[in-house]
C-alpha cells in the first residue's frame, strides 16, 4: 500500500496487525503506554501511507512532511509505523524498553530513524512543532509540519502559549490533532479537568478546526488533507478516538493508560482480545 | 563608533548578534517581552526581522521554538531576564534542549544582584547551580564586553546547548579585541603565590581590583577568571591550589551549588586546600543597591580582601 494506489482492505487489514504487533511490543516489554498508542493506530496509518510526503530510505529529507507527537508516550504506534514503512528492521519493535534499546518508551529523536523530534515532558511538542513550522517558513519550504498532542496533554498551559505563537504568526504550514480519547491517567478528561468547549477554544485562539473519527479511514484522509490544505492559520484537528481500541480488555478503560505485562498469563489475557488475534508477528 | 568596552554589555549583546547573522543566516535571536531589556529591540528586530522571533511573555514556549528551530538548523540565541531563562523553563530546557540535544543557547539577563531595582522576585542566584547540573549544558558568564563577543562567536559556531549570564549595563575593560573564549578553560588574569582567588561574570572586575591592591599590599593573588563555569577547568584550577594552597571564591549568586561548589568538588577530588567561599549565603534577595547588598551578603571588595587575609593564616 502506498499512497498512490489506496486499499481500504489492506488499510483495515494493517490496522488489525500494527494493533496486534504494538499490544505484543508492550507485552514484551512487561509493560507500557498501550491505551493513547492504540487510539492513533488509523492516524498514523492515514498520516505515513496517505498523507505526509517522507522518504523511508532518507528519514531527514529536507522536503519531506515533519511529525511531532508530543504525547511522546504513544511512541509504540509511531515505532511500529516507522518499521512497516521500512525506516528500521521490524525485529527493533519487541526492543521496546529493554536495556540498550534503540526504541525508548517515549519517542526519541537521536536514536531512531524517522522521529522528528524528541519528546516526553508533555506540553512542550506543539512549541517544537511552531519552532519547526516557523523554520519552513524563514527557509521558503513548502513540507508540512504535523503535530500530535493528546487531551490530557491539553491542561498544560504551554500548549495555549503555542496556540497563541502559532496564529499570531500564520504557521498554515502546521497541523496539529488532538487525540480526544476522554481519558487520562487519573480519569475521564471531563472529570479531572474538562477541556470543553474544546473545538471553540481552538477557533478563539484562531485556528481553523476540524473534528474527525480518528477510528475512520475516509473521515482521516479527508480531514487530514483538508487541514494540509488550509491558508493563512494553522489548523487543529480534534480527533475523536477510543482509547486501547481493539483491545476489549483495556478498550475505554481509565486503566489503560499504561498496563503491566508481568507474565505469560496476562501477556494471553491482552493478546487474546485483540479484535484481530490471528496475526503472525513479523519478528 | 563608540569603542567597544564603552557599551554596555546588552548593547553587544544586540550588536554581536548582527555581525553574526550577516555571515551566519541561521543565527535566530528570540525574545519573550524583554528584548528592550535584552538590547535586540530594536537593534536586531529592526536589523535582521527575519532573523528574529517575539515570542511574547511565553518563555516556555519560545525554549520549545528554539528546539523546533534547532531542528532546522537555525542557531537560536533566546533571551530573558535569568530567572525567567533558567529557573521558570527548566523543564523545557532540560527535556527539549538538553536531552534531545537541540543546539540552543540560553541568554540569562541580569543575573544576580544586578537585578537591583526588580527585587527579591526577579533576582536568580541559583541559575548557574540548576543549569550546571543538568547533563549536556555548558554554563558561561563573560566578565566584559570583548570576552561576550568572543563567547557568543564561539557559541555561534558551536552546536553544543549553552547557557550564558548576561549583565546588561557597561563593565570595565578586562580583555581587549584579541579576547578569545575557549569552553573548559580560564583565564589568569593575575599570577601571585599566596592565594588563588577564582572569579566569573560580574564578580571579577572587583576581584581583579582587590587583586591589584593586595598584591601591592605585598599578598600574591592568583586570579583565576572562570568565564566557562561548566566545564570547569580542574587542570588551572589544580595548578593554582598547588602554587599557593589556599582559594578564595566569589560569585554573584548563591554559595550554595555555583561556583563556589564547582571548584570545592574539583579541588576536594583532586587536591584539597583550604577554601572560603563568597556569594549570597543560601537566602533571596531584595530591592536594594549593590553596595548594600555586598554589605549585607558579605561578598564585596573590602570582603573579599579580608577573606584572602584572613585565609593565609589556614594554610598547612
């Protein structure tokens, strides 16, 4: 699949194994950030194969689309989309955490081929993101500059001095999506610190805004090159999602947030409820 | 055109920046609100607008812009008064400048007493201690201006994260236009036999004056001048403990972790002296003048001369 020649069926298909290989990454690990790595699953799929213009064999590429997620702990998903699409050899991804790995739990710019930008410390990658989009601008370059940033990321302030930074200087070259997945660690974002009216705040601080279903491939493409598309603001797609999707037994959950794998017992448990556990590992 | 050591220090800031984007398109200057304090608004804004970024009263978002930019190869200089650059950002510094290992360099303004007028909310005696213990951060503080011209030429074509002190008004002359600044090395600005003095920043036109008396007083003072506080140079320092086996430090910020501490640590594990160490005494500060403060914190002139007497007599 590449982005010349789009099929749903195999799209659903390495949607069903990149959940399946990332469940098992975390499980080799012992544990890890399963539940916000799962909800982007589409969006990375969508985003690598779809949308962003990049080159596997030239990860810094200077004309290739950037990404940012700065919910750097999703980075199972990005590792294991990266390794699909050829950045790294796909018997990194059960390294994942283990001593001397390439594939720390948050994504890592100076180790791994294809991560843009290094992040952990949430709220501080959509300034990254600014930092990189503004750098397009000075240089006249035309590449976008995707940025993830997850709803319970939202609370910190950074991001709103971002918001800001990013309208007051038109960085249309910029899109950012939030991965509304309703949860965080300690509960459901509406019950810890609601961030509704969400898509208006985004509008005040002067940014165009999309809502999508981050579980829909169409309604993905679709948004994802809209947002691409827009002029003269940057452009904030709220991504509704379920978090752990695919995985019943953590799906929607507040302890999904990071689970622990301390045996062979639980290692069944969540791989047995994968929606799709008839997957052969590709390691 | 004004000789250089008749400027303040904020003045070359501004004017260094300049020379270096006219050679160096990647240099970035980036504000948070206090470029007139700074000394880049207008001299930079208005010199090199693509070159420079207001990031508005935001400074842990413009150390994230800095990150993206470095990225890109830009070569971010980002001001702000020190307590805003190093204390309040520490986080983003030490995540998206230090460990990703993202080429910014961190301008903190008025660092230390020099913040007079603001007060104990803005006076930051601990940036040199906090940046000095993150991993992968060199820490500078020029003593003039032809020192902070050198350093920010080196630090331009550098890509390791710095942080530097900057005071804005004008300094005495210490070094001329052959000035060179080398990470990991200092200066002896005096040699003498009976106490080694060790200095940086703001605190070494006074040291060099106490220096100047009590060797006409008939006490050798060593002075060593510090302006790279991380990496320290062990090797000076080693060498002057043996000379005159007794030190003396002072600094513009707290005892507690600076400067001070530095040479302790490096002279504890490899050759150890007496040392007496000068600086604020682990309390904040307060709106007050120079004097009262060196009065009040006892790290003065007349304090450091009698520290250098009174430690003469600690000697083995």
């Amino acid at each position: 699949m590449n982005n010349e020649a789009f099929d749903a069926k195999k799209f659903d298909l390495l949607t069903e194994e990149l959940r399946y290989v990332i469940t098992d990454m975390v499980c080799c690990a012992g544990s890890g950030h399963l539940g916000g790595a799962l909800s982007l699953v589409e969006t990375f799929i969508t985003l690598y194969y779809r949308v962003m213009n990049v080159d596997p064999s030239n990860p810094k590429w200077a004309n290739r689309d950037r990404l940012v997620m700065s919910k750097g702990h999703g980075a199972p998903v990005w590792y294991a989309a990266l390794a699909y699409k050829g950045y790294f050899p796909k018997d990194w991804l059960p390294t994942l955490n283990a001593d001397g790995t390439k594939l720390p739990s948050h994504a890592d710019e100076r180790t791994v081929p294809g991560i843009d930008a290094t992040t952990g410390s949430l709220g501080q990658g959509l300034s990254v993101a600014c930092g990189m989009a503004l750098a397009a601008k000075l240089d006249k370059q035309n590449h976008t500059v995707f940025c993830i940033i997850g709803d319970g990321e939202t609370n910190e302030g950074q991001n709103w001095e971002a918001a800001m930074f990013a309208a007051h200087k038109n960085l249309d070259n910029l899109v950012a999506i939030t991965d509304y997945n309703k949860l965080q660690i300690d509960g459901f974002t509406d019950d810890i610190l609601g961030l509704e009216p969400l898509v208006e705040k985004w509008q005040s601080f002067g940014w165009e805004v999309f809502e999508m279903d981050g579980h829909n491939r169409d309604d993905l493409y679709e948004k994802l090159t809209a947002a691409k598309n827009v002029t003269g603001k940057p452009a904030m797609i709220i991504a509704h999602t379920i978090k752990g999707k695919g995985c019943s037994e953590i799906e929607n959950t507040i302890g999904s947030h990071n689970i622990k794998v301390p045996d062979e017992a639980a290692r069944e448990k969540y791989l047995s409820a994968m929606s799709n556990a008839d997957i052969e590992l590709p390691y | 055109m004004a000789e250089l050591h008749e400027m303040e220090m904020r003045a070359v800031y501004a004017q260094t920046l300049n020379e270096l984007m006219e050679t160096n398109p990647a240099v970035m200057c980036l504000e948070a609100d206090l470029g007139r304090a700074s000394g880049t608004v207008p001299k930079v804004s208005d010199a090199h607008p693509d070159n420079f970024v207001e990031c508005g009263v935001a400074e842990a978002n413009m150390i994230c812009v800095g990150a993206g930019l470095a990225l890109e190869g830009k070569i971010p200089f980002c001001a702000s008064f020190s307590c805003f650059a190093s204390r309040r950002v520490y986080d983003q510094i030490t995540i998206s400048v230090a460990y990703a290992n993202n080429n910014v360099k961190i301008v903190g303004t008025a660092p230390g007493i020099t913040q007079g007028p603001n007060g104990g909310t803005h006076m930051c005696f601990q940036d040199l201690a906090i940046m000095r213990a993150m991993p992968n951060m060199h820490v500078y503080s020029p003593c003039d201006v032809y020192e902070l011209r050198a350093m920010l030429r080196q630090m331009a074509s550098s890509d390791q994260p710095a942080y530097m002190q900057l005071v804005r008004p004008k300094l005495p002359k210490i070094f001329d236009d052959n000035a060179t600044f080398t990470p990991g090395k200092a200066v002896v600005l005096r040699e003498g036999s009976d106490v080694t003095l060790v200095s940086t920043g703001f605190m070494t036109k006074f040291a060099r004056d106490v220096a100047d008396e009590l060797s006409a007083n008939g006490v050798g003072v060593d002075l060593l001048h510090c302006p790279s506080v991380k990496p320290l140079d062990i090797e000076a320092l080693v060498a002057s403990a043996k000379k005159t086996g007794a030190v003396v430090t002072v600094e513009n910020q707290n005892i507690v972790g600076g400067l001070g501490s530095a040479v302790c640590e490096a002279l504890g594990e490899n050759y150890p002296v007496p040392i007496q160490r000068l600086g604020i005494n682990d309390q904040f500060g307060e709106v007050a003048t120079e004097g009262y403060l060196f009065d009040k914190h006892c790290f003065g002139p007349k304090h450091i001369t009698e520290a250098c007497q009174a430690i003469l007599k600690r000697k083995a």
